[in-house]
C-alpha cells in the first residue's frame, strides 16, 4: 500500500464514463515551478450559504513543491511532494471539507488538467484564509493509482498560465 494512501483518494468505477462526463488530464509535474494560481474545488463550509455546494477558488501558489518552506506558523510541507498556496490577503483558498477535492493548473491552452489534491489547512488557520497544502500527482502516486485501479494513468506534460479574471466572490460557484 502507498505510505501516502489517505491522502489519495480514488474512485474505481463498474463501467466506463458516459457523455457528457469526460476524464480530465493530468498534468505532469515538469512545468508547476512556473504555474502562478491552482484552482481548488470543493464543498467545504465556507462559514456562509455556500456550504455544500461546489465553489472553487483561484488561490496563488506561495511554495511550489514546497520549497522554499512556507510562511512561519505553517505546517510542514513535504518538499517536492506538495505545494503550499495561499492568498496574501486571505480572500482565495480552501475551507474545512474541501480536503480530498481536485487541485488544477490552467494551461497555455485554457484548459485545466489536475495536478494535486486538496489535503489541508496550512496551521496558519483553521478556517478559509490561511493556506492549503496540496498532494502532488507525482510519479510515484500515479503508480500506486495504476496499481489500485488497473488502468494506465499518465501525466501530460503542459506549461501552466496564469487564469482568468477572478469572480469576485470568495470562492466560486461552479456552473
């Protein structure tokens, strides 16, 4: 079993996925270093009417892969493993729940490919503000997906851009 397993979450489904629903691609890893925003989505309590409907935030990435180590009071980033966004002003940024959820960059072309997966608070809050640790797809976790599903799952390499305009709203609701 992958040490990191519990933070991987994977759905293994009976048949294949019918239309409209499409498999997102991955991203590899190889161009995160110039990614400026991941987009987070989730269903977290976001202390407002939004709780449990999917919203997500364009939130800047303050560490990519950890390193240099996050902000003082954060907590532990694993170096080259996960990456530390977090919005200086607090606006952008995952909530408690959202944990487990998609992480993406935006691409040169417009389009989102996953790249992590939300795992939690950075310490510096507990609520939204304070910064998310995000789980890296890296080499090594999409074997263990592989293992566990059976299928090939492989990263595309792609050079990250910076997203569009914000909502204006804390975080999102998706369409």
């Amino acid at each position: 079993m992958f040490p990191f397993s519990r933070h991987t979450p994977v759905i293994k489904l009976k048949s294949a996925f019918v239309p409209p629903a499409v498999p997102i691609a991955i991203s590899s890893l190889s161009g995160l270093n110039d990614a400026r925003y991941v987009r987070i989505l989730g269903f977290g309590k976001d202390g407002k009417a939004n709780s449990g409907r999917k919203l997500y935030a364009d939130v800047p990435v303050a560490s990519a892969r950890c390193s240099p180590p996050p902000v003082p009071g954060a907590a532990s980033c694993e170096a080259s493993r996960e990456l530390f966004a977090r919005d200086p002003q607090g606006t952008f940024d995952s909530c408690p729940g959202d944990s487990g959820g998609p992480v993406y960059v935006r691409s040169q072309f417009g389009q989102y490919r996953l790249v992590g997966i939300t795992s939690r608070a950075s310490g510096v809050s507990s609520q939204c503000g304070g910064g998310t640790i995000v789980t890296l797809l890296d080499a090594e976790r999409l074997s263990w997906i592989r293992s566990q599903v059976g299928v090939q799952v492989n990263a595309q390499p792609m050079k990250p851009e910076l997203p569009g305009p914000m909502c204006g709203l804390e975080r999102c609701a998706t369409e």
